[in-house]
C-alpha cells in the first residue's frame, strides 16, 4: 500500500498514551470544566478555550481553523491562462481576493476590453503587484512525482499542516491514516508548497497534481457559482471547524441566538471565509445588519477589540486561542461558548479531473473507516495536547 515516505505512522491502544515527538502526552479527559461560573481569571480563561477545544474532539471530530492564503504572494511576472480560470479566479488565486480583477483589468487592458473582459486557454496575462508590494521572481513550478495520486499541501498551519510539526501537522496525518484504511490503496506522494495562493488554481485545478488539503468548503448550495463550487469536487470532512466569537472581558456581550449579533460589529482577517455570515437564515452580510471589519490578521482584529472599534472577533478557536497567547489577553478577552458556525475541512479535486470520483471514493471510503475505528481518536488527541502544551510553554 502507497503512503508518504515522511509521514508518521501511530500504533498503541485507545487507553494508553499515544507517543508525542519525545516524550508523549496522554489523551484529554472530558471536558469538565464546561459547568461552572464564568471563569474570567487568566488561568479560568485558558481553562475555558481548552474546554472548548475538547469539547469539539469529543461532540465535534475536531475544531481546526479554516486555511486561510498566505499574505506574501507572487507578482510581476506573466501568467499564462488555464483551461476553466478567469479573470476573477486568478485574482483570488494570485491577490487572495476576487474583488483585485481590476488589478489584472488595468495591466491588460488592451487584450481583456477586447475580448470583453474574457480570457482563453493560453492567453498571457501581466500580474502586477498591488501598490506597495515589491515584484518577486515567479516561483518554480511545481514537479509531479511519480505516482498514481499526488496530494498537494503546505505549511505554516501547525498543528495542522506543516513540515516541521510532529507527523507533519494532524490533518497530514489523518489524510495518511485514511489512505491506509482505504479498501483500494495505490501509490501516493504529498507534495508540499507554502505558497498557498497557487495551490487550487492552477495546480489542482489544471490537474499537475491530484488532490488538496485542508480547504474550507463554501456554502455551494446557497452559492453555486462560488469558483471552488464550479471547479471542485470536496471530500467529506477530515475534521470540523468551530468558529467562535472572542469579546471583551466584562462587557456583557451574550450570544444565545443570532439576533444578539444584529448591530454588532466583527472582524475578520482578510482571506478568512465569510459565507457563514451569510448563509440562509441570517444573511447578515448583505442585509447590513453586521459590520465587518477586515484587517490583516488575527492580531490587528484582537488590537481592534481592545481599542473598541469593533465588539467581537470572529475567528476559529484555535486562531483565537493563539492570538489571545500570543498578545498577553487571556484576563482580557474571553470566547463565547456558543459556536457562531462549524465548518468542514475537506481534501478536494478537481472536475474535470478524469479519476476525480475514484479518488475521491477511495479516500471517504478510508475516512469513513478511519473515523470508526480508535486511531481516530488517538490522533486528534495527540495533536491537541502537543497544541496545548506548546501554547503554555510559549
């Protein structure tokens, strides 16, 4: 059976520790620390972000933030147009927003008012740099290894997906733990790529490799003209997502229903989901009945909560969790406990890639037995722990 030559391989029993690295670090115990009072101590705080975490292995599968684009992207070179790209993938795929066509429009102007705004298979598109981001070289193109099915991630999500994380992050390992489990195994490579601008389109979308992971799904029956809608086939979650709100310490914000958050203001980092602020039933987005703020990252959104220009944030836990960490507001900034959505994380493929439904199978099929079974379990709560310790010792 095919696997990854540097993936991990997990063995042990679901009532003895799972090794970790050196060392190891012995599953969560259940979550209870859920009950209680409020918790608004910086100790309490941490207790209750830890609680939540396991309260989505245990209720959930597992919470994981969304994959966001990397912030650097490449410019200042040409771009040769793939067959299904248009004007407004290629933005998303090179700028992280769909919105920055008009980038492409003005360094093109003559070829795209010609054809009215279209492009074909082959055309040469210029890529400018936004204002203020110097050009970069083209990056390498990436190699397809020499095997039946070529997986495409990256790093720099630990503990999710990166290279220098133990088993090279949990989804990595879940994704090869299911390819072990599938009923039809063939030769499979992982290819790693950081930069993630060019991850879905080109290269998984013009079918240089195979498969990707982790990506959100979107909301495809309420948008089915969304570009990953059109173009990609999702596989059935690896894990789930919860997103949370973080507010102010103190400040009397309660979230029970949706019509707590009508007049509020949230940010968002900029290349985060939004169709969860949006799905049918809420429509927040679009009715203005909630302002969002986007900014550059989880940091700015927390900084503009403590400032008071915005009244929560609206972020994965784990995102939360590390920027609360990271900035020193754990007596500051508590989460609301009540989930504002839960998202899939899903391994995609392409269309009009000509074994899509047949990997596609073999993997939910792998998955399906991966989830029943024990090693499930031992590898979420391994990562989770490692997580957790990781953020305490920092």
């Amino acid at each position: 059976m095919g696997r990854a030559h540097h993936a991990a391989r997990l063995t042990g029993r679901a009532d003895r520790p799972v090794p970790v690295a050196q060392g190891g670090s012995a599953a969560l115990p259940a979550p209870a620390t859920m009950r209680g009072g409020a918790m608004t101590s910086g100790r309490g705080v941490r207790r209750r972000v830890r609680a939540l975490a396991q309260l989505g292995v245990m209720c959930l599968g597992f919470a994981v933030f969304a994959a966001d684009r990397a912030a650097a992207q490449n410019c200042g070179y040409t771009h040769a147009v793939s067959d299904g790209e248009t004007v407004f993938t290629i933005a998303e795929a090179i700028y992280g927003d769909p919105e920055k066509w008009t980038l492409l429009y003005y360094a093109n102007e003559d070829l795209l008012k010609a054809q009215v705004f279209q492009v074909n298979p082959g055309d040469a598109l210029e890529i400018p740099c936004p204002p203020g981001v110097e050009a970069v070289a083209k990056p390498e193109p990436i190699m397809r290894p020499d095997v039946e099915l070529a997986l495409l991630t990256g790093s720099g999500k630990a503990p999710f997906t990166d290279r220098d994380w133990p088993g090279e992050g949990m989804v990595t390992e879940l994704v090869n733990a299911a390819f072990e489990a599938t009923p039809n195994p063939v030769d499979y490579e992982i290819v790693w790529d950081d930069n993630w601008s060019r991850h879905l389109f080109p290269t998984l979308s013009d079918g240089t490799l195979d498969m990707g992971f982790p990506w959100v799904k979107p909301d495809c029956a309420g948008t089915p003209d969304h570009p990953h809608c059109v173009q990609f086939h999702f596989s059935d979650p690896v894990v789930e997502v919860l997103v949370l709100l973080f507010v102010r310490t103190g400040d009397g914000f309660a979230f029970d229903s949706d019509a707590d958050v009508v007049g509020k203001r949230l940010c968002r980092p900029e290349g985060h989901f939004t169709h969860d602020l949006d799905r049918a039933g809420r429509g927040w987005l679009t009715s203005g009945a909630v302002t969002l703020e986007r900014v550059a990252n989880a940091d700015a959104c927390f900084e503009a909560l403590m400032a008071g220009t915005v009244d929560a944030v609206s972020v994965s836990l784990f995102d939360g969790a590390d920027a609360m960490n990271r900035l020193n507001l754990s007596d500051k900034v508590r989460p609301l406990e009540r989930p504002l959505s839960v998202e899939g994380l899903h391994v995609v493929i392409s269309k009009t890639h000509w074994r899509g439904t047949a990997h596609l199978y073999r993997l939910n099929a792998g998955l399906a037995a991966l989830k029943a079974s024990e090693r499930y379990g031992q590898i979420v709560s391994k990562h989770l722990d490692l997580f957790w310790e990781r953020m305490q010792g920092s």
